[in-house]
C-alpha cells in the first residue's frame, strides 16, 4: 500500500511529528516532549491519551488515539520512528474516554479498511455509550461515526472491545447495565453489568440489534477477545460470583447468539471477594498452534494466587491446563499476552516508588516454561498500559508515557 498523502504533506507531517525515541532502541527521554503536549498541542501520536496500535499486511503500522475530543489516525512505515500527519475520525468534538482500561480500539481489515470504536461519556455517573466509525479508502476518510448500543438510556455501555473474525464479520462486545437498570426499577437485586454485543456483516456499515451473553460481569474492567479457526469469538472478562468474588470467566460465541441462562466457563478461581470492581482487566491470545487452547493474564488479589497471573486455558474440556504467577509485587500491574506461530509473549508494568519498568518474558513451548524476565523500558512519568503487537513473526510491546510519548519496543 503506498503512501496516503502527497510528499510535501508527508515532509510536514515527519517535521513535526518526529519520533522523540529515534532510533537508538527507541527508550531514550524527549525532555521537551511534555511542555510541547501542553494546552492546545497539535495533534500527535505522542500527546494524545490511550494510543491503540496494529500493523496490517504490509508492515505498515497504525495507530489511532485521542486528544481535544476527537479520536486521530496516523500512520508510520519505519515501525514508529516517524509518523504522518493525522486524520480525523470523529469531526464533531465528543467526551471520549481515554484511559487504559476504556482505550479507542483498531481493527484493520483486508482492503484497505479501518474500523474505530470507542466509549463516550454520557450525562450521569459512568453512563456512556459504544461508538464507531469506519474508513474504506486506508483511512483518508471516515463515514460519520454511529452509536453500536441500541438502548440509549443514561446508563452505562462501556468497555467496548472489537474484533473481526475469518469470514469478515466485525464484532463489538460491551459491558452494559440495562438489567441492572430493570431489576432495579423492579425492585430486584442485581449484580454488576451485563455482556452484551452486537455484529457488522457489512464492513460497518451497521450492525444488527443488541444481543446479551452473560449477566453479572464486573461493571469496569476491560474485555479481551479473540477470534479462532472456527470463527467463533472467544472472551475473557472479570466476572462477579457469589458473593462478590470477582475473578474471571471466559466463553465462545458465534452470531447469532442467544443470553446464556447457565454461569460461562470459570477462567480463574483465585478466590478474590471485593465489593467494587478493580477496574484492572484480563488479556487473551488463542494459540496458533494448540486447538482450543487460550493463552490468558490476568491481575487479582485473591487469597489463593495475589499478583499478577498467567494460565492456559483448555476450551474444550474447560478448565485451566495450569497457572503460574508472572510477578507477586504490589507494583506489578497490566499483564498482556500474545501468541505467534512459534513463541508467546507476556509483557507487564512493575512500579518499584520512584519508576515504571517494563518487562518482558517470552516462551517456545506454548507456555510451559518460560524466560527470566527482561526489562525493556522505565519511566519516571505517568504511563499508559503495554500492549503487545506482532507483524509476522516480529513482535513489539507498544507503550506511551507522560515523558517520552509513543513508543514502539521490538522484542
């Protein structure tokens, strides 16, 4: 795919947007990166929150963030040493949610498509609504952006996730509190928030009614999906057992789903009761060459395994082949994990009270074992949450910081 715009937009767009990493390893400081992302900054990839990254076919990488009440694209084909100028997705300012937990997300589709969704704030406390704008011609422009949940109460539908599966249907997954609402207009107790999604068989264009999957999902942590062979979806969430356990459960799906009357699989069982949600979500990446079998991290705090976790998970007889803790210290946080054909991957953030270290730990036995940790990166600053990301077989944590703005780490 060649460049989207003339050369001397380009030149303009790597002037002002040059890479503050370059390319010695990407991890040096830009000590006038901050004061430069203060006030009315133009946008760039280095001041905007919640960066969400993927590279597509030909290598090039995208990133779409937020900044000033729009959500931007760029792009960058030197593995983001340089990026071009940004487009907007959104023309009309909204409340985006911006943090790590509630990030905009990026799927990017065969011919040149690029689909956004993202949560936006609403009126009331934590009530938002699911939104999404797609791009047909490799992000040059969006349609004007569409509200997925169809019930546009004041309440929450929040912590949107996306995912498209092999035959080219795209689908959005939320947590939602409709049946909260209802149960308690009815005077009825109700526990947490509801899953529920819904599906574009059109390339965006729209998707059909809402559908329900589970109840009593923990009402602000994230949601993790992932396609397999079988283009069933597969999601990971944190979960609210009796009474206020919140560990995790994960399920398979394919549309058209009905609600599930019967409890999702149980991911975790590490005993963790706690009467609010930790707002600190799971991560899930199917193995390439394992069927059925989800490689998952997790955080928690239960009694039986605190820390943060990692487990493989057998889909077909539904249960976990085995847990190991990746990091017990209170500073541990975000772990994430992503499988290629040969290796996985786990990447977290460890805060010792004065820096934010990065680690990373890799496997080439689909999880068996593992090696020593290895830190990539630190930051001083305020940081966003890693995220793993693979062109082929090369892979790259993704991470932005308060200080050194985006940067793309290969492994």
């Amino acid at each position: 795919m060649k460049s989207l715009f003339s050369s001397a937009l380009l030149g303009l767009s790597l002037a002002v947007f040059l890479s503050p990493a370059g390319a010695a390893g990407h991890k040096g400081p830009a000590a006038s990166l901050l004061p430069a992302c203060q006030g009315d900054a133009l946008p760039s990839v280095h001041c905007g929150q919640a960066p969400a990254a993927a590279f597509d076919e030909g290598g090039r990488l995208w990133l779409v963030f937020s900044q000033h009440g729009h959500l931007y694209l760029s792009w960058s084909d030197d593995q983001g040493r340089e990026f071009a100028s940004p487009t907007v997705v959104n023309r009309v300012p909204e409340a985006i949610a911006g943090d790590g937990e509630n990030r905009p997300k990026l799927v990017l589709g065969k011919k040149a498509e690029v689909f956004v969704s993202w949560t936006v704030k609403t009126p009331g406390r934590y009530s938002g609504n699911v939104r999404f704008a797609r791009s047909l011609d490799a992000g040059r422009h969006f349609d004007e952006p569409l509200t997925v949940n169809d019930d546009l109460a004041l309440i929450s539908h929040r912590f949107d996730a996306m995912v498209k599966d092999g035959d080219d249907r795209l689908y959005i997954v939320w947590l939602d509190k409709r049946d909260l609402a209802a149960a308690k207009a009815a005077g009825e107790e109700y526990a947490g928030a509801a899953l529920y999604y819904a599906v574009s068989e059109d390339k965006g264009a729209s998707f059909s009614a809402n559908r329900k999957l589970y109840d009593h999902t923990c009402e602000c942590c994230r949601i993790a999906l992932d396609a397999d062979s079988a283009d069933r979806i597969v999601a990971l969430w944190r979960h609210v057992y009796p009474v206020n356990l919140r560990d995790h459960a994960i399920a398979r799906f394919r549309h058209p789903a009905a609600a599930r009357k019967e409890a999702p699989l149980r991911a975790s069982d590490d005993g963790w009761q706690v009467d609010g949600c930790p707002h600190h979500g799971p991560d899930l990446a199917l193995s390439k060459r394992l069927q059925g079998k989800a490689h998952i991290a997790w955080f928690t705090q239960g009694d039986r395994h605190p820390g943060l976790q990692y487990g493989r998970f057998d889909l077909e007889r539904g249960r976990l082949d085995f847990q190991q803790t990746i990091e017990a210290g209170a500073g541990a946080s975000r772990p994430q994990v992503l499988a290629t054909d040969a290796r996985v991957f786990r990447a977290w953030k460890s805060f010792d009270g004065q820096a934010t270290r990065l680690l990373v730990s890799e496997s080439a036995d689909e999880g068996e074992t593992w090696s020593e940790p290895r830190w990539i990166a630190e930051t001083a600053a305020a940081s966003d949450h890693p995220d793993l990301i693979a062109w082929r077989e090369q892979v790259f944590v993704s991470w932005h910081t308060q200080a050194e703005g985006f940067r793309l780490l290969p492994l």
